[in-house]
C-alpha cells in the first residue's frame, strides 16, 4: 500500500517512491524505503519544515531520535541520503551528512565440537520421538549440511535435488545472497548421506522437488527451522529458553555458518596449510565477495579459541583496517 505523506517535501517524497517502483525489484527494499522515509517524512512535519529544501543537521536530528544498533541508523541514513540526492537532481537544495564508520561489536557464536556432537545427537533422535515428521527426518541432513557446507540456511533449503550432483559431489547454489550463484564441492561423508537420505522410505523424491518441503510439497519457512534448533539449544542448556527470541543474536542456526568457517580453518591450519592460502578458497566457498566479509565469520569466543585468533590475528594485521 503506497504511503500518504504529509510534509512540505510530500510531493517529491512520493515522486521519489515512484522512481524507486521502477528500480527495485524486491518488495522488501521497496518496503524498507517506504518505512524510513514515512518516517522522515512526519519527523518533517512535526518539525514543521516550511521550505523545500533539506540540510545535513536536519537529517542527522531525526537520525539521532533511534535507539537502534548502528548498522540500523546507517542503513536508514542511506535511505534518506538517495532521496536527498533526488531533491538535487530536480532543483531543491540538500546537503548531505558523511555516512558514519561502523563498527560492530558484534562477536559471532563459534560452537565448539562438544557442542556439536551433541547437537547431533539429539537432532538424530528427532525421529524416534516423532517418527511420523518429516521435518524430524529432514533436520538431521539439514545441519550437516549447513555445518559441512557452510550454508546459510535461505539457500540451503531453496535447493531441489537437480542442484545437487551426487557423482562429482557438487552442488549449485543457485539462490544465493545477492544473486551469486556458486559450486559447492561437498565431502565424501556428505554424498553418502544424501545418497541415503533421497533413498529414505519417508519421501517420494523427484529431481525437480526440493530437498526440505511440507509434506504438501511446499517450501518450509526459516522460522520453523530457526525454532527447532532454538529448541535443541534450550535443551542444552547453551541458550536460556525465557529470553530466546527469533532470529536474535546469539547462539542460533546461523551461528552453524561461523562455526564452519572457523572450524575449516583450525582444520587446514592443523593438516599444516598456510593461512594466506586458506583464505581466498574459504572466501569463495562461501561465496563472499570480498576476503573481509569473511574475517567477520573468524570471530569467536577467545577463550575457546586462542590459538586460532593468534594465526587470524597473524594474517590480518595491517591487511584490514583497524577501525572497520
């Protein structure tokens, strides 16, 4: 639904809207913008804005109304920043504010192999206590796969059984983050569980199907996964089930990713490989775009592991910036 706005810049600001119908294809980015400048656009009128015209302060005050994370506000600064730069193009004076350097405090959780096998263990028991689930069933596969593959889970159960080729033990990861498709070799252990798991008298397999599915054939949501897991940490006691919350912070299924990433290096590391030849396979393994984003996964819990730190530190030291 398009948005009245009611400030003096209501009429650029729905142009604005416009535009972006015709540039942004995901409905959600179009709906981001919509909630951000809805937003901008009442702060302008409760401020009683009188002329067209917007400046860096007047953006930075209503930026500083957020008692948000400051990844949030960037992002929310980079809304109103474009429409800015669209007042320009028409003629109306704006001046924009520098994008803050954010830094994040954020310190990935990295479970360690204990952990692990117990995650396992009672993933696998699953079935035994619902033995008529198929998400009991297909669960156990799933983390193997987001822990052996490093996946994040949109993609790891976007794929049908035509990604995945069981001879060369590559899969296609076709619904990748940001459109980039990628191959991913996959370990022998790996092929012989999905060679049993298509096998499995729980499901009628066909090459086009997707590999976790209702039993109506349908996509399963992240959020039903995202609860299951929760529910295995709770039992663990590695997460407090009165404060667990979806897609919250923390020990969660995405913290499979990190652990993947960080394991595979200790792995490589111990069999005597170099870290400045790990690196860019591991970078593309994931398919990361930039060596980077992947030195944000090699974060971990430093008491558990130092020595991994002492070599990431080794690496990284003067190749990436101090404050990013």
């Amino acid at each position: 639904m398009d948005i009245l706005f009611r400030s003096i810049l209501r009429d650029e600001l729905t142009s604005f809207m416009e535009v972006l119908k015709l540039s942004i294809t995901l409905p959600q980015s179009y709906q981001a913008y919509q909630r951000a400048l809805s937003d901008f656009d009442s702060f302008l009128h409760i401020e009683g804005l009188s002329v067209k015209k917007l400046d860096a302060e007047q953006i930075m005050r209503w930026l500083d109304g957020f008692n948000v994370h400051p990844s949030t506000k960037g992002k929310k600064l980079s809304f109103v920043r474009r429409f800015a730069r669209y007042l320009s193009t028409i003629g109306i004076e704006a001046t924009l504010p520098e994008m803050p350097i954010i830094s994040s405090d954020f310190t990935p959780y990295v479970f360690t192999v204990d952990e692990m096998t117990r995650i396992f263990e009672i993933a696998d028991d699953l079935i035994l206590t619902s033995p008529n689930s198929r998400k009991a069933a297909e669960f156990p596969v799933l983390l193997r796969m987001l822990y052996g593959c490093g996946f994040r889970l949109g993609e790891a159960i976007s794929l049908t059984w035509n990604d995945i080729n069981l001879s060369s033990g590559v899969i296609t990861v076709k619904e990748a983050k940001n459109q980039k498709q990628r191959l991913v070799p996959i370990s022998d252990e790996l092929s012989r569980i999905l060679k049993l798991y298509r096998a499995s008298p729980h499901f009628k397999v066909k090459d086009c199907d997707l590999l976790f599915k209702t039993n109506d054939g349908l996509p399963r949501s992240t959020r039903a996964y995202w609860g299951l897991f929760d529910s295995i940490l709770c039992e663990l006691g590695i997460k407090n089930p009165q404060t667990a919350k979806y897609r919250s912070r923390g020990p969660c299924i995405h913290s499979l990713r990190h652990t993947f990433t960080l394991h595979s290096l200790m792995k490589a590391d111990a069999a005597g490989r170099e870290f400045m030849e790990i690196m860019p396979f591991l970078s593309t393994y994931l398919g990361h775009s930039r060596l980077m984003e992947t030195d944000k996964y090699l974060q971990a819990r430093h008491e558990l592991y130092t020595d991994a730190h002492i070599v990431i530190e080794d690496y990284t030291r003067g190749v990436f910036p101090e404050d990013v």
